[in-house]
C-alpha cells in the first residue's frame, strides 16, 4: 500500500468515525429487552471500510486471517469459513459421505444419533443426505441428549452422533466420546450456541472430529451472516473445503493459480490426462464461501469475544440468584459435571405443579417488555416439516418409521422433549443487557407466579 493510498484510507475512516459517533456512540435505553442481539464498536465498520477500499469483495485477506486467528483462538488445527452456521451443519456432514474416507465413508441409508429438541438445521442435514435420524430423548434440566439411551439405539447402520450443545450447555462429552470409540462413530458437535464453552478444560467444538459455529447477529461473535466448520483432522479439512468451495478438488484461495506447482500433470476420474485441476470436481459441493466483509467484521469481534462470553457467563448468574427462590415453580438449568458452560440464553422449564401455563408466562413478559424465545423447534417429529413429508426416522431402538405416520403413541417415546416443548422458554443475557434489565426479567416473574400461583 502506497502512501497516497494510505492517505486516503485515513481520510475515509476519520469521516466514518464521524458519523458513527453522532449516530451510534451513544447508548439507548431499552424499552423491549430482546432475547439476543449484536454489540457492535466502530472497530467492526473500520474493517468494513477497509474490506470496501480493496474493492476484492469475494474472500481474502480479511478471510485467510480470520480463518487463521479463529483456529489458533479454540486450539484448533484447522478452520473453514462459511456463510452460515446451518451450511456449516451441512457440511459437516455432507464430508463424512466422502468415497474418499474409505470405510467410514457414511452411506444413504446409515443412522445419525441426535434429538427432536433443538433448531431445524441441527438434523435436516441428516434427512437431506439420505441418512436416517434416529431421535433420543433429552434431560429436561440441561435439555440435552440423555447420554444412557445412547447405547441401546447403537446398530450396525449407526455411523454419525450429531449434537448441539443446548444454549451454551455441555453435554457429556466424555461419555459420548467413549461410545464412538467403543462403536466407531463420528462426532459432531454443534456449538454455533456454545462458542467459548469447555469440557473439562478444553474448548467444546474441538473435541468431536467436527465442529460447527455459527456468527449471526443473536451469537457470540457475529459477522451479520456466517459460521465455520473446525476440524483436527488433514483429511476431513480437505474433503470440507471441497465441499465449500463447489466440490473441486483444488486447493488455491480465490485470485489464486497453480499452487500445486502441477496443474495440468494429473489424470482425474475419465477426464483426459491434465486437464485444469482447477476445475476438476471430487464432490458434489456447494458454494458456501463469505465475502471479506464478513470476515473483516468477524476479526474486529474476535479482538472482543471474551469480554462477550465473560458478560453472558455474568448475567447468567446474576439473573440465577435473582430467580433461585422461584425453585418451586421454576426448573433452572443445571451444569453437567466438567462442563464451563457458555450461556447463549436462560433456559426456564415450568414445573408440572403449576397452575400456570409457559403460554401465559410468555404472553404477560412479552407485553410487558421483556423478550422471550421457544427452545427453537420445541419437538420437531410435530414441526410442519416432519407432519407432512414422508421422512424416515427411528425413535429410540425403534423400527424405521415414517414421519407421517407417527401418532401420539410414538411421541410419547420421547416424553422429556414434549415437556420442554410444552414448558421451556429462554429469555436474553447477551452482553448489551445491564443488572438493571436483568431486574426487570426477574421481577417480572416473580409479579406473575405471585399472582398466578
């Protein structure tokens, strides 16, 4: 970069601070306390603008340091960058069905372990690969997988566990890991929730063989839209790249040539011998490739993320003691042994001794300012994608069914996830809440259950 150059960029950030200072800087009252939001400085528009100023638009710098400070931040070996956290599910698992593994390549028709209490994108995966989902039912103090029904689903056809860590909560990871060793199994693990959460002393995401992140607004860090997918793993890196990048087979970043230094010196497929390895594709991949916005917004919240995952961790225990005398109404959320949880909401399960539904709580702190939000898909076996297409599925050690055949029998086979979806709901503790609105939350609560108990 040349001086005048230089020159120039200070002059266009110096009238961006400008404004941001006239229209940003200073802080807004909340009237509506909502469940999750971003926190955004000037740092995240000045790498904008200099994302802007080098007009590359599709990834670059920003994305290659990204990518890199992301890896070195979990202690991790390898990252990839993505435009959501739902594609980073997706093609987490659309790399384990890669010829290329061999033996543990996953197959239409083999089994994925996971649960109907969750968000959509955790398990559509699953069904839009051909793979069979086989739901487990959840604890409903941590609202994650009861690790002792595991086992007992295991079959011959089982290949994948694929698990989100609820709202920021560990699940057993070392039990987990122990059964897909004994059984051979993948791992992966959905922390778009749980950036910054460890299990015994190790960063969640890590540990599995993959791991998924999420960067929209509601989340840790956000870069507007966009995710990641980490991995320890030379190989699996490889085929998930390939996969994001259109299925090819080549390695070279974008604006990139012939980093192989042998290009045109390979025989592919039936291709004829040298043809462009640029252009040869192993996979059936996607493009789901960020723009350097994105990444340049993600580095300035990276630089921050600490400070954000402290502050939720400290509004998460603040708002506990403020609702612990509530205990005989409410089922807060419990820790599971060697787990640093990392909060993305407050989870509150109803108790069935009250004469009160989660309906009316929801209702009363909506209208009075304070911003609920369901435990995503409550059940997903009664979302509407399930009800009407036929797809298949296994409940516990079941038989293969049909989703539009289940009937109220089958769902009582998961009796903890109907509990959550008829008495759980989350309300906010991302950092731009203060005591103050925590007060609010609580003391709003305790008005209801006083007058309703």
């Amino acid at each position: 970069m040349n001086l005048k150059e230089k020159i120039l960029r200070k002059i266009v950030k110096a009238s961006a601070k400008l404004y941001w200072n006239c229209m940003y800087s200073k802080k807004k009252e909340l009237k509506y306390l909502p469940p999750s939001g971003k926190v955004l400085g000037f740092e995240e528009l000045e790498n904008m603008i200099d994302a802007s100023l080098d007009m590359w638009l599709t990834t670059g710098r920003f994305n290659t340091k990204f990518e890199k400070d992301f890896a070195k931040y979990l202690g991790v070996n390898y990252c990839l960058s993505v435009n959501s956290g739902s594609s980073a599910n997706l093609l987490a698992l659309s790399a384990l069905t890669s010829y290329k593994l061999g033996e543990r390549q996953v197959k239409q028709g083999d089994e994925v372990i996971s649960v109907a209490a969750g968000f959509p994108t955790t398990i559509n995966p699953i069904v839009q690969l051909g793979l069979v989902p086989i739901f487990l039912d959840c604890e409903i103090e941590t609202c994650n997988i009861d690790v002792e029904k595991i086992e007992q689903a295991i079959t011959e056809k089982t290949k994948v566990i694929m698990l989100a860590h609820t709202m920021g909560n560990v699940y057993d990871l070392g039990k987990i890991k122990e059964l897909c060793k004994k059984h051979n199994l993948w791992l992966i693990e959905d922390t778009c929730d749980a950036l910054g959460a460890k299990y015994n002393g190790k960063n969640v995401g890590t540990i599995g063989d993959i791991g998924t992140f999420s960067f929209y607004p509601a989340h840790f860090l956000t870069m507007g839209e966009g995710g990641a997918v980490v991995t320890n793993d030379a190989m699996l890196n490889k085929i998930i790249r390939s996969y994001r990048d259109w299925g090819r087979d080549c390695w070279c970043e974008p604006g990139h040539d012939n980093t192989c230094n042998c290009r045109f010196e390979h025989q592919f497929g039936k291709l004829p011998f040298g043809y462009d390895h640029k252009y040869v594709y192993s996979h059936l991949g996607y493009n789901m490739k960020i723009t350097d916005w994105q990444a340049a917004i993600g580095l300035a919240q990276l630089e921050k993320v600490d400070n954000f995952i402290a502050k939720r961790r400290e509004n998460f225990d603040y708002l506990y003691k403020k609702l612990t005398d509530l205990k005989d109404y409410l089922i807060l959320p419990k820790i599971s042994e060697k787990a640093e949880p990392s909060w993305f909401g407050f989870l509150i399960t109803l108790k069935d001794n009250c004469k009160f539904t989660k309906q009316q709580l929801v209702e009363y702190l909506e209208n009075n300012g304070v911003g609920t939000r369901q435990l995503f898909a409550g059940n997903i076996l009664r979302q509407p994608s399930f009800v009407e297409n036929d797809i298949k599925l296994k409940i516990n050690n079941s038989e293969i069914l049909s989703s539009k055949e289940l009937t109220e029998e089958h769902y009582k086979m998961l009796p903890n996830t109907d509990y959550i979806m008829n008495n759980t709901f989350w309300v906010g503790i991302y950092p731009a809440l203060t005591e103050k609105n925590l007060d609010k939350t609580s003391e709003l609560i305790h008005k209801f259950i006083k007058e309703n108990k």
